[in-house]
C-alpha cells in the first residue's frame, strides 16, 4: 500500500519529465536553434529541402544552392526554418 505523499511524489515526477519531453521536442518553449544541414533538393521557389526538413526559406543571399551543399540552418522559435547558406 502506498501513501499519498508518495502517490503525490510520482505523480509530480512524471508530470515534470513529461513537461521536460514537451519542451525539448517543442520550438516554441526551447528557443530559436541553427545547425548544419546538407541541402538534399532545391525546389524553387527560394526553397531548398534538407536533411528532411521539406521547406527551407533561402535568405537572398543565398542565391545559388546546390544539391549536396552543407549550408547554415535555423529554426525560429514558432518553427519556421530559414537557408542562411554555406560557410566560408
């Protein structure tokens, strides 16, 4: 038999490893992110797919992208991505 207290205990570390899954996984609690990515289709429109992620918005300055192309990556905090292109 357990007690309340202890009910209460587990209770509130599954609540807090659940909030703790949500918010690694959500961009809107984790913050903005960048990365490196390898453009994997240039589709037009001043989109580029990557590693998965379907549409990439292409600053202007990235004006010549290539398939297989290892460029800078960054996710807003609502979940928007943005091509700011390769490294020098």
């Amino acid at each position: 038999m357990t007690s309340g207290h202890s009910t209460n205990r587990q209770l509130g570390a599954a609540l807090k490893r659940a909030a703790q899954r949500a918010g690694e996984q959500t961009p809107a609690v984790r913050g903005a992110d960048w990365r490196l990515a390898t453009v994997t289709a240039v589709t037009g429109g001043g989109l580029v797919e990557v590693d998965g992620v379907l549409e990439v918005r292409r600053l202007a300055s990235y004006a010549a992208p290539a398939v297989g192309q290892v460029i800078v990556i960054s996710q807003s905090s609502s979940g928007n991505w943005l091509a700011l292109g390769p490294l020098a």
